[in-house]
C-alpha cells in the first residue's frame, strides 16, 4: 500500500507535467500541411502583346519587421504565382508592344497588441516599342488577423491564413481593374479582340461583298390593281343627279322642244327653290288640277 507522502508526490508531479502535456497536445493539433496557393481555376486574362515579364521591386524597396518570408506560401511567392496563373501574352510575335506585371509590396507585420496585418501591391503595364507606358492598372490588398495573443501569434498557420485571405481580395480587386483600364489590350484565347474594342461592321447589316440581290420577278408584284370599270357602264339618273355641278356652273343648252311651252306648267311653276336640293320631277299632275291652254275653263268647253 502507498504511504501518504508517496500519494502526495505523485498529485503534485501530475499537477505540474499536465499543463505541459496539454500545451504540446494543443502544438500538435496545428496543421504542418499546407495546400500551396494556385489561382489557375480562375478566369485567364490575355493581353495582346508578345511579352509579359514579372519585376519584384521588393528587393529594392523592403519592409522593416517583415515576417512573410516564415509563412507556409510567402506573400511575395503568391503573388508570382497570381501573375503566371492568370496573365497570358497572346498578341503576336512581332508586335511592338509588351506587358510588365510590377510586384510594389508583399509583407506581413506583427503589429503592436498582437495582431497581424498583411499588406501586397501590384500594378501592370502595357509598354510601346520605345518602352514608354501607354496604359497601366494597378491594385492593392490588405488583411487582419487578431489571434489569441496567449499562444503563438506568429505561427505557420496564422501567416498562411493572412496571405490566402489576402490573396483572395487582391485576385477580385486586380481582375476589376484589368477591365477597367486594360480593356483594348485584352483579347481572347485566339488573340481576336474583346471588352470594348470596336468591330468593323456594315451599316445594312450585310456584308459588302456579298453578290447584290437579283431584280423583281415581272409577273410578281408586292401592290395589288383593281379593274377598271367598263366604259360603256352608265351611272343611274338618281346618282348623277345627286352629283349635279354647283350653281355657278354654266347651265346646259337649251333644246328645240325645251324651248316650247310646256302644256303642264306652261309658267314653269316645277322649278324648286334655289335654296333647297333638287327633288325628283314628277311629271303626273294630281287629278282636277289638269287644264289645257285655250280653252275657256267657266264655260265647261
């Protein structure tokens, strides 16, 4: 059986390698694989020009306290990476112009109270055959990271979260500002334009070589005749009369057996008034009100 003192020393040993043992249990459980940062699957950029060279400027101009270099897939190694994956030169070979993809920063700092603060900036330029610019784009990207400041705020797991975050917004930001302002230099997998560059196209919507279009057929026609009337056809006495000439126009000759009394109206009383539209002549007078001219109405003869 163990005496006291034995137990005691046991619980006592027990309480002080248990924190250790939990904190190594707790370095274990942190990731030491890390997939590698690749932006192939996303939408390929070309450019037409006959080059495209990738230019680290890090070098020359470095970040005090960079601490990057230490994550699983470096800032500066990820952003080499957006460019090979996503630019592609498609113009031709001799076309005097080239593209320059320009890596400005790429760094990740430990900034006072524990937090980490990546920052990357990029910019791609288009140059002519003297290497002067003629277009540029340009984009930057940042990211935080609050970790607990009780562990290790530096760790391999804590950069990678950093730079893949990062990276994220940078391919969105960069891909925008390619459109933007690179959009006449951008052209398909086959080099033909795209974006804004204007196609030659004829105003009639068909194409200026094309053979002109044969002539109408003769015995086909798009209008519709109607036949004409005979000639001999009269029009009845009821509409020609109705289209009688205006009042100003010159009356009709007057014939030989017109110019005779007329043994009914020999005053000529059948003539309507001037004011109001002629009426069909009726040419039997009502009964007892015939009369013949000599003739003595009194006598009865």
């Amino acid at each position: 059986m163990m005496s006291f003192p034995h137990l005691f020393r046991s619980s006592v040993a027990a309480a002080v390698l248990l924190p250790a043992l939990l904190a190594g249990c707790a370095q274990n459980n942190e990731p030491t694989q890390f997939a590698p940062l690749r932006y192939d699957y996303l939408g390929q950029m070309n450019l037409n020009v006959s080059s495209l060279a990738i230019v680290d400027r890090t070098a020359t101009h470095p970040v005090e306290g960079n601490i990057g270099p230490e994550a699983p897939t470096p800032p500066l190694q990820a952003v080499r990476q957006m460019a090979q994956d996503r630019l592609t030169a498609r113009g031709t070979v001799d076309s005097p112009n080239t593209a320059r993809f320009v890596i400005d920063r790429a760094s990740i700092l430990h900034l006072p109270g524990g937090t980490l603060k990546g920052n990357v900036g990029v910019h791609l330029d288009i140059l002519a055959a003297d290497g002067h610019r003629v277009a540029s784009a340009s984009a930057q990207a940042s990211q935080s990271l609050h970790p607990d400041p009780s562990g290790d705020v530096e760790s391999r797991a804590n950069l990678y979260a950093v730079t893949r975050d990062m990276m994220q917004t940078l391919n969105v930001e960069f891909e925008y500002q390619v459109h933007h302002s690179l959009s006449k230099w951008l052209v398909d997998a086959g080099g033909t334009p795209v974006g804004s560059a204007i196609q030659t196209q004829s105003l009639t919507g068909q194409d200026d070589s094309a053979a002109p279009l044969p002539a109408p057929s003769a015995t086909k026609t798009d209008t519709q005749t109607l036949p004409a009337a005979p000639a001999s056809a009269t029009p009845p006495a009821a509409f020609t009369e109705t289209l009688a000439a205006p009042a100003t126009a010159p009356a009709p000759a007057t014939s030989a057996q017109d110019a005779e009394p007329n043994p009914i109206f020999p005053s000529g009383g059948d003539t309507a008034p001037a004011t109001k539209p002629a009426k069909p002549r009726t040419l039997s007078p009502k009964a007892s009100f015939l009369s013949l001219p000599g003739k003595n109405t009194a006598s009865g003869q």
